[in-house]
C-alpha cells in the first residue's frame, strides 16, 4: 500500500490540480493522498475531488522539510511517495517503480529520471536531455554514492520510499533547507538501504522556476554548503569526504561571487581572499579519485580565474 504526500502552501490552481489527479489516476492505485497545508490559505480545498483517499490537515507554517515530517507520521501505507505541489506524475509512475522491489515489503529507496518543463508546461528538451544524462551517468557502475555525493540528481517528486527507512535515517532536516532532499537522500545511501534505479523512461514531470534573484541564489548555495558541512561532520568515508570538502569549496567561492553581483565589493573581496587559497588547493590536489574530478578541475579552474579577474574590477570600481 502506498501513500503519497504533498506539501501545500498557496499552490496555483491549475497546477495543484494536475498534481493531485496525476496522484488519484494511477495505474497502481494510491491508499491514500496526504495533503498538509503549511499555513496557507484553505482555498486549495475547493479544487479537490469527492474523492475518500485524500486526507487533509493543517498546520503553521515552517516550511517544506517540517511539512513533509508531519506527512510521514499521518501516512498509513507500507511506501511513501512525494510530489511536490506544481510537479505531476506519468499515469504508470507508481507501478513501474513497485515492480523494482523483488522481495515484498523491503525498506528500500526506489528512483527514476524525470522530464522538464517550464512553468506553462512546455517540454525543456535540452534541459530533459541533461538532465536524463546526469541520472543515467551517476547511477551507473558501484559508485552510486559519488554521484550523489558530488550533485543531487535525484529529484523530489520522484523516489518510492518504505516507511522503515525513515525511522532508520530520520526525518527531513529543517536546517538544510532547500536541499533538504538531497541531504536525506545522502543519508539514506550512506546507511547502506538499497536503492533501486528506474532507467526505461522518466515517470515524473518536474516544473522548473527559473530565478536570477542573487538572494534567492544566495540562500541555495547556503543550503547546499550546510550539507556538505553537516556530511563531513557524520564521518563518512574518505572518497565520499574528498569529494564533499573539494565541492564545498568551490560553493564558497561560487558564494561570494553573489556578492560582486550584489556591487557589495568589500564584503566580496573579504570572502574570497578567505576562500580563494583553500580552492586552489583543492583544484591542484583534492584527494579526488571519482570519476566526476576532471569535470570538478575546469569548474574550479573557472571560478578561480573569473574570481580573480573580479577581485582586480572590484578594486577599480572602488577607486572610481
């Protein structure tokens, strides 16, 4: 039996909808939609079907990862699965993923690729193909935990996961918001729960929102540095922990580059003469040996070089 969670908070109608009925008209039919408003407005309810597999609670509002946790506790399916509120699932979702789970009732993870479109809804074709490139490439061969370790390429609304897992790993980490997923992802694989990757098709729609704001961006490479940092601190294994600290510090360095966009030139020259050595560091000698550290290289290379070249602009600016 599975239940699917949504976490809402003042979804917009049309997509909401597409959401839920992509949930209700699987092919391996749900025992339950668990619908949990973090603090909205009660609006979305009048979008919702006679339908007696939704439940709905309500709760304040503090965010995604929290949300999610309340979902966890109201769910009374064996597997529990996620879609977030504007992303929708292929009819067949559900049943392609059960039918990786041989053995009946393992608490085990279950993935699969995803399709992109922009925010009406059409097809991002290159942006699909990357992406259908980078899940195939990093689930390949016995490193799975590189891939992960090095880039989340698993997306929210696509992995099948048995209750049991999260009584083992915990839940969802408020403080690692928004990639709250991809730190749960990587405890999950750290702890040894096997994962089953779907590779025939992708199953699910995710929707993407594309944002310059630099403090919107900002929070992001926040997240995603308090991940690494929290990684690295659990102790993990070497290749793993060469790969977390090599990543964050080209994140720091990619961080105060948000800070010459912001004009805010002092604060950008004083983090990056703070960061800029323990990158070069990394870019000559990591430790790396993954397959994914050529790549790393000419990332940091860039950085390094575009860093430089703003800390000289930054200077004139000043003068001016």
């Amino acid at each position: 039996m599975i239940s699917v969670v949504i976490a809402v908070y003042n979804p917009e109608p049309k997509l909401f909808r597409l959401a839920v009925e992509s949930v209700l008209n699987q092919t391996q039919p749900v025992l339950e939609l668990v619908l949990v408003n973090d603090g909205g407005s009660e609006e979305f309810r009048k979008l919702l079907s006679d339908d007696e597999r939704i439940r709905v609670f309500t709760k304040p509002n503090e965010g995604v990862a929290t949300t999610r946790n309340f979902a966890i506790e109201q769910c009374r399916g064996e597997y529990i699965a996620f879609v977030d509120q504007d992303d929708y699932w292929y009819s067949d979702k559900l049943a392609e993923q059960m039918s990786m789970i041989s053995v009946k009732g393992e608490a085990c993870m279950v993935i699969s690729p995803v399709e992109v479109v922009d925010v009406k809804g059409n097809l991002r074709e290159k942006k699909t193909l990357k992406v259908l490139e980078s899940y195939r490439a990093r689930i390949a061969g016995s490193s799975m935990v590189h891939g992960l370790a090095d880039e989340n390429f698993i997306h929210s609304s696509s992995p099948l996961v048995h209750r049991e897992v999260f009584r083992k790993v915990g839940g969802f980490d408020d403080r690692t918001k928004p990639h709250d997923d991809w730190d749960m992802y990587l405890r999950i694989v750290l702890a040894g729960i096997p994962v089953y990757c779907y590779t025939k098709k992708p199953l699910s729609v995710w929707r993407m929102h594309e944002s310059n704001e630099s403090q919107k961006r900002m929070a992001m490479m926040l997240s995603k540095c308090e991940v690494e940092r929290k990684i690295l601190q659990g102790g993990v294994p070497e290749p793993v922990a060469k790969i977390m600290h090599s990543n964050l510090a080209l994140d720091r360095i990619v961080m105060d580059n948000l800070w010459y966009n912001e004009r805010e030139f002092a604060r950008f020259r004083e983090t990056v003469r703070r960061d800029l050595p323990g990158l070069m560091r990394c870019a000559v000698n990591s430790g790396r040996h993954d397959r994914y550290v050529t790549g790393y290289r000419k990332r940091a290379a860039s950085a390094i070089i575009k860093s430089v070249r703003r800390y000289l602009l930054s200077l004139f600016s000043r003068q001016r």
